[in-house]
C-alpha cells in the first residue's frame, strides 16, 4: 500500500525525513487553514497533529481513508478519542517526550510570579521604575503542592527540591508518599498541575477548592486548559485569595476575551511547554517511529 501522511501541525525535519526514508509519500500542511482539512483529508492515511488541528467533527465524517492518527505530543485530548476508535483508527503519541522542557517552564513560571519579572519588564517599557513596588518572595522554604506525580510532575519535584522548597505531592493512587487533595490545599504556597484533561480532573480546581487554599498562594498551570475553572480562578484573584496566577494552557486555544488575561497578577504564555528544540526534536523522531510501528502492525 502506498502510504499517504498528512502532517497538519509542523514537526522538526527529523522525523519528516524518518518517514520519507520508509517511502511514504508526505505532505507537509500545517499551512493548510484548519477549516480546509476536512476537504483533503480523504486522501490520506495517516495523519500527524500536535495540539493546533482538532481531529473531531467534519474532519474525521471525511476521513474515509484515514487508519493511523498520530499526536507528536502528550495526550490525546484534542482528538474524538472513541470516535476514531469507532472508525478502526489506531492513535499513537509521544508520552513523556517533553516532560523536562515542560517541568522547566513550570519552574520557570513560579520563580516569574514569585519575583514579578513580567510585570517589571513591562513597567520598563512603559518608561517607570518601579523597584517598590515589585517586592517579590523567595522559593526557598516555600511549599510547592505538585498535583499530578507522572514524568512532568516528579520532574517539577525534582527542581523545586533544589531550590530549596518543601514539597507535598497529591495524585489519585494510594501510597504513603501522596495525600489527598484536600490536605495540601491549605498548606501550599505554591501550587502547580501536572495531569491529563479527563472527566475526573475537569474543574480540578474550582470555588471549593479556592476556599480551602491559603491566602496569597501562587499557581501554576502547564498541563491542560480545562483542569482549572478559569471563573473561579478569576474571582479567587480578583479578591485576593491567589495572588498570582501563570497560565501556559486555556480552555479554549487560542483565548478569546479571556478575563483572566486582563489581570495584572495574571501571567501567561501560549501552550509552549514542550515548545524546545530538544523536544520537539525528539518528540518528531519518536512520532515517525511509532507511525512505522502501527504500519508495520496493521500490514498497510
């Protein structure tokens, strides 16, 4: 079978250049505007997406061809997970392939907050000199609250540990070195997600959880859009109960009006945590390496 790839979300050349070596014949399309995918859809196989093409709906009603979906990254959560399943598509991802760049971010994110490093770079653009007014606070001795313990989330415990923080780790399995959401809530200064967008974790953080926190806690957000109630998160910085907020991930991608952007204890960045050289280039080998496995397992 002559293996027609369509890759809708640009990937590094490495693994582009994998795949062509295997003789398959692969278009290049993350020029393509999104709403035309589903007009060309049905002449491909195989198809390779990062987080920016939505595989639901019209485009996967006319994917008659298609057999593989491949996501250069982690989760599947942008693609119609069952009903691809339903169609006979096989999925295949990257799991844990950029888990450092997106723990650095993190780590990145909390020491901006803590220092307020946006906010005076952009006082200095406007011409002020605002020393006073952006007194900061240090990580160390501060306790982190790390919900989710997977490869991103031992990573960030990783680093915060370094610089000198406590750390308190909350994950849905049962072990001694993990509690429950509920204990760490009060006892965080800081508190990042690193877990998947599921029906369980949805509105992780809503008003509930925002009155259990301490004031003045600090929060990091670079897994999904979605994990957070982005209202509550709005109310609980309006009034002061979270001081800071930094936010690599929306609800809806790209934000639209979103209020939360208008805050000034808010800062944010556009879903970029795996947005590295390094990841990106692992991230597109290992993606060309699992399309030729589910080929080579399908018998196409």
């Amino acid at each position: 079978m002559n293996i027609k790839l369509l890759v809708s979300d640009k990937i590094a050349d490495e693994g582009i250049k994998i795949l062509q070596e295997q003789g398959y014949e692969v278009t290049r399309g993350w020029d393509i505007p999104k709403s035309d995918l589903p007009k060309v859809i049905g002449n491909y196989n195989v198809l390779i997406v990062r987080s920016a093409t939505k595989v639901r709906g019209e485009l996967l009603d006319n994917a008659k061809n298609l057999k593989i979906i491949g996501r250069a990254g982690e989760g599947l959560d942008n693609v119609d997970y069952e009903r691809a399943k339903q169609m006979g598509i096989m999925l295949v991802n990257t799991p844990h392939i950029s888990y450092i760049s997106v723990s650095e971010l993190a780590i990145g994110h909390m020491i901006a907050l803590s220092r307020n490093i946006v906010q005076g770079t952009q006082s200095l653009r406007e011409g002020k000199w605002e020393k006073d007014k952006l007194m900061g606070t240090e990580l160390n001795g501060k306790t982190l609250g790390v919900i989710g313990c997977g490869f991103i989330g031992k990573d960030v415990e990783r680093l915060a540990l370094a610089l000198g923080m406590k750390v308190i780790v909350v994950e849905e399995c049962v072990h001694d070195r993990f509690v429950p959401l509920a204990e760490m809530l009060p006892k965080a200064d800081f508190i990042t997600l690193h877990v998947p967008l599921t029906p369980k974790t949805r509105y992780l953080l809503s008003t509930k959880e925002f009155d259990l926190m301490k004031k003045g806690v600090r929060i990091v957000d670079c897994s999904r859009g979605g994990v957070i109630d982005q209202e509550a998160l709005y109310q609980a910085l309006v009034t002061g109960k979270v001081a800071g907020a930094a936010l690599d991930v929306f609800e809806e991608e790209p934000p639209k009006n979103n209020k939360l952007l208008t805050l000034p204890n808010v800062i944010a960045t556009p879903h970029m945590g795996a947005q590295t050289f390094e990841a990106q280039h692992r991230a597109s080998i290992q993606i060309a390496n699992n399309i030729i496995d589910a080929v080579e397992k399908l018998k196409l």
